[in-house]
C-alpha cells in the first residue's frame, strides 16, 4: 500500500523556518519524482516544488523560489521541503504527493502557521 506521511509542521514566526518531511512506504520510491504542495483556507491547492527520482533535477513555483528547497534521501524513503524566510501567506496545510502508475497518492498534510 502506497502512504506519504508528512511531519514537521508548526508555528513559526515571520522570517523564520521550518523543514518538512515526507515519510514514504509501499513503493519503489527512488524511481518516482516527488512533488509538495499546499492548500491555504479558502483557496484551491497549490503546487510549490518537484524533485526527480534521483533528485537530479527540481523546479519551483514562483511564490517560494529563492526561499524554499526540495531534497531527498532515497536511502530514508524521505523527501523534504526546507522553508526559509517565511512569510504569513505561507500558513497552509502542506502536502507531499508521488504518481504511482497514474494514481496520485496524497499524505495526511501537515499545518505551517507564520504568525508573530
């Protein structure tokens, strides 16, 4: 069974950070790109990063390049978002997601509060 298991969310203030991880079981997990996203109150879930299965290659949304970065272990079955700067619309719920033979698999999410 596919799961993503998301962790490392919490309050943070303004300007500071906070690094995510996504827990993965039930696959091959080094040949299967990687992708986070999020999903603030009231808006539609949005995409911020992807990494390649063997994390030679990412690719940003515009609202977090320069601050945030996606890596992976391949040896933890983990893949990671490190956010940096962060700012108050960046409070959301974050989501890890990986296409497994075109069924798209989400995790739990975790919450990401930027407030002083």
């Amino acid at each position: 069974q596919v799961r993503l298991v998301e962790s490392g969310g919490g309050l943070v203030q303004p300007g500071g950070s906070l690094r995510l991880s996504c827990a993965a079981s039930g696959f091959t997990f080094s040949i299967y790109d990687m992708r986070w996203y999020r999903q603030a109150p009231g808006k539609e879930r949005e995409f911020l990063a992807h990494i390649t299965g063997y994390g030679d290659s990412t690719n940003y949304a515009g609202s977090v390049r320069g601050r945030f970065t996606i890596s992976r272990d391949n040896a933890k079955n983990t893949v990671y978002l490190q956010m940096n700067s962060l700012k108050s619309e960046d409070t959301a719920v974050y989501y890890c997601n990986v296409d497994v033979l075109g069924n798209g698999v989400w995790g739990q999410g975790t919450q990401v509060t930027v407030s002083s």
